[in-house]
C-alpha cells in the first residue's frame, strides 16, 4: 500500500513539473497525450504494487492467433 501510495504522488510530482511548462509553450497536444500516458503508467504501476493481477498483451495476441496457427497446420497435414 506505502509503494502505492509513493507511485501516485511521484506521478503528481511529475505533472505538477512538466504540466505548467507545456502550457507556457501552448502545446494542449502534448499535455493531453502526456496526460493519458502518465495515467496509463501510474494505473498500471499502482496494480503492480498492490499485486493485482494484470494481463499481459501477448495473451490477446496467443488468444486470437492460435486458431489461425492451427488452421495453417491443418492444411499441411
């Protein structure tokens, strides 16, 4: 819970720094594609420590290509 904790608020240390900078230079692309970015990593960081169980994305690649595997070598057979 205490690593947690610590990966949210470096994940605000680290908006409240960059955050500002990128308004100054008027660039809402960037803040909105960092935004996302940083909140997608802090989620996924935060499930880590707290040892929740997150999927790999080679499961959904394995899920949707082994039928089409087997299929192929079904033809050779």
């Amino acid at each position: 819970m205490v690593l947690a904790i610590a990966i949210f608020i470096i994940s605000v240390i680290l908006a409240l720094i960059f955050i500002p900078n990128l308004k100054k230079q008027h660039d809402s692309k960037t803040i909105v594609v960092f935004s996302i970015l940083l909140l997608i990593g802090t989620a996924l960081n935060m499930g880590n420590a707290l040892k929740i169980h997150i999927p790999s994305p080679l499961d959904l690649i394995t899920f949707i290509f082994t039928p089409i595997k087997d299929y192929i070598v079904s033809l050779t057979k």
